[in-house]
C-alpha cells in the first residue's frame, strides 16, 4: 500500500511539473509580428550611433549612465509601450515611464 501511495505522488507531481512549466516566450524582435515585436516610427531614420544595432540594444543603459544621453532623448523616437516595454519585460527590468 505505501508503494502505491509513493507512485501516485510521484506521479501527480509530475503531471504538476509538466502541467506547470512555464511555456516559452518569444523573444522580441523589430519589426517582427505578435504581441512581443517591437515597432518604431517608419519615419524616423536610425541615428548613427544605433548601429550596429546588436551592441545598441545591449548597451544603450550604459550610455545612458554615463549621460550621454538621457532617457528623456530616447522618448524623442522611442514609444515605451511599443518599443522599450516590451523587451523591458522580457529581460526583467524596470519598466519605461512615459
């Protein structure tokens, strides 16, 4: 009977686990669709200085520390809720004010 009782809560908490398990999230990428992508004015032209665009979007709170730029300037183009919010949320970070 303890046997039994054993198997039946291994089992269950497994069916938990796998029941549980978080799903995966797409990553967020430009111009990319679904409720993860990140879209930018069209009609605003990349300054310079995004390129190469990898090391911007994995450095740009490090310029902004330094004070080279404020966040103030990146909301000149930037939209939080359709451009930084979205991988804000991805990473775990603090979340942009409009």
């Amino acid at each position: 009977m303890r046997k039994v009782a054993l198997i039946l809560a291994v089992l269950i908490t497994l069916a938990l686990v796998v029941g549980f398990y978080p799903s995966y999230v797409e990553k967020p990428v430009k111009d990319g669709a679904g409720p993860m992508a990140i879209r930018l004015d069209p009609g605003l032209p990349a300054p310079e200085y995004h390129s190469p665009l990898d090391w911007w979007q994995t450095h740009h709170m490090d310029v902004v520390n330094q004070g080279d730029l404020t966040q103030a300037d990146c909301l000149y183009c930037h939209e939080p809720a359709t451009s930084c919010n979205n991988c804000h949320h991805y990473v775990g970070v603090v979340e942009i004010g409009e």
